[in-house]
C-alpha cells in the first residue's frame, strides 16, 4: 500500500477565522522505501500571512504571491494522494484545512479527503508508544537520533521528509534487502534461506562432564519436589 506523508504550512491555526493553507508537502513511501516521487506546492492564499506566521515557516507574502490558488491545484493534489494512507502528524489540523479549502471550492467534486485516503495520526501513535513524553517532530528526532539540523523553519516538504524518518525508526527502520515475498521478484539476486545457512558453518559446543552431572542433579531436585520422573 502507499503511504505519503503529508504536512501543510498555513496562515494561521482556524481555517474558521480565515486562515488558509500556503503550502503542501509530501512524500511516498512504497514497502516501507522512500520513492522520491514527492508533492510540493506553494499556495496563494488570497489573504496577507501574518508576521508570527512568517516567523514561524518563513514564507511571506511576496514568495506566494504568483503562485496558483488552491482550486487551480486541488486536481494534481487530489490524484496524487488518492488511495493511499496518509499519515500526517497531528493529523486533525493538516485535515481540517484541507477539507475547509475542499468545502470553499465553486464545484467540488471530491468531497472530504478521507473519502479517498486513509488518515493515520502519526501523533497518536508516538503518544501511545512514549506515553508522557513530549512526541513533537523536534522530540522524536532527538529520540531516535535522527539529523533535523536543516530545519531552520517549519517548511511542509522538509517536515514530511522528517516525519517519513521517524515513522520508519518508530515501526522499526527502514527495511531494503532486495527480497521480495510477494512477487518473488526484485533489484537483487534472490538468496534462499537455505543458501545463507550453508555458506555458515556450524559450531557446536557439547556440554562437559562437570556440566551434564550438574544438568543431571537439577533433574532429580525437580523430580522430586514433583513426584514425575523426568527425561530431559
């Protein structure tokens, strides 16, 4: 199945009160491997971004002023995550605002964005595997040793890319060894299990005698206490 991280940068945090989305990020994870077929787009939110917003991810006024509107892009963004799980970190935000923009479009034909994608709260899950800790982006990169030192800002690319780092460490690392069970196909030579243990050679230690008279007294104390006899 793919999975595409997803993160948003927004004018402020109530598409209620206004605010808008002013960039999209994500990226596409296939068999727990990063593709590198990447979403990115700037926004023109037809509203100014406020000072602390541009504080925050860095993107003013000027930089979206020529960029497309959101019903100019809802297509190619709309296709492009169709079917997939999305996860996204503190996912009732990110879709909040993108269903508030769904719902603000003359015609829309696609509804809510649940309707054509599973949501998978990548916050819930760091908060129920570090229950009482703090389990921001910032907080598990330390956690899992993973380089966030790029993040001068909240940009939506850089931070998918980041949350696509963690999801991996968190679900146990990314996993490439050129296998396939499914198809029986892939980039590498197959090697049959069979194969790997017969290029090693076994080693087998046999127990001594101070250890089989020690293995044989421990029988007889459980034997015993148990009344069985025991063959072991």
């Amino acid at each position: 199945m793919r999975q595409i991280f997803l993160d948003t940068e927004t004018t402020g945090f109530n598409p209620l009160e206004g605010d808008r989305i002013i960039e999209i990020g994500a990226v596409e994870l296939i068999k727990r491997k990063l593709t590198q077929k990447n979403y990115h787009q700037y926004i023109n939110p037809e509203r100014p971004i406020p000072a602390e917003a541009t504080e925050v991810h860095g993107i003013t006024d000027e930089r979206v002023a020529n960029e497309p509107k959101f019903a100019e892009i809802v297509d190619a963004f709309m296709e492009y995550v169709a079917g997939a799980e999305l996860i996204i970190h503190n996912a009732p935000f990110d879709v909040g605002f993108i269903n508030h923009e769904l719902s603000m479009l003359q015609h829309n034909r696609w509804g809510k964005i649940e309707d054509h994608c599973t949501i998978t709260d990548s916050l819930k899950l760091a908060q129920k595997q570090y229950p009482g800790q703090r389990n921001s982006l910032d907080a598990l990169c330390k956690r899992l040793y993973i380089d966030n030192t790029a993040r001068v800002f909240h940009g939506a690319l850089l931070d998918s890319e980041i949350l696509a780092d963690v999801y991996l460490g968190m679900t146990g690392g990314q996993v490439d060894l050129g296998l396939s069970l499914e198809s029986g196909q892939s980039n590498e030579p197959n090697i049959e299990l069979g194969q790997i243990q017969a290029q090693r050679k076994l080693i087998v230690l046999p127990a001594t005698d101070d250890e089989l008279a020690l293995h044989q007294k421990k029988l007889e104390e459980i034997s015993k206490k148990s009344g069985k006899e025991l063959h072991w």
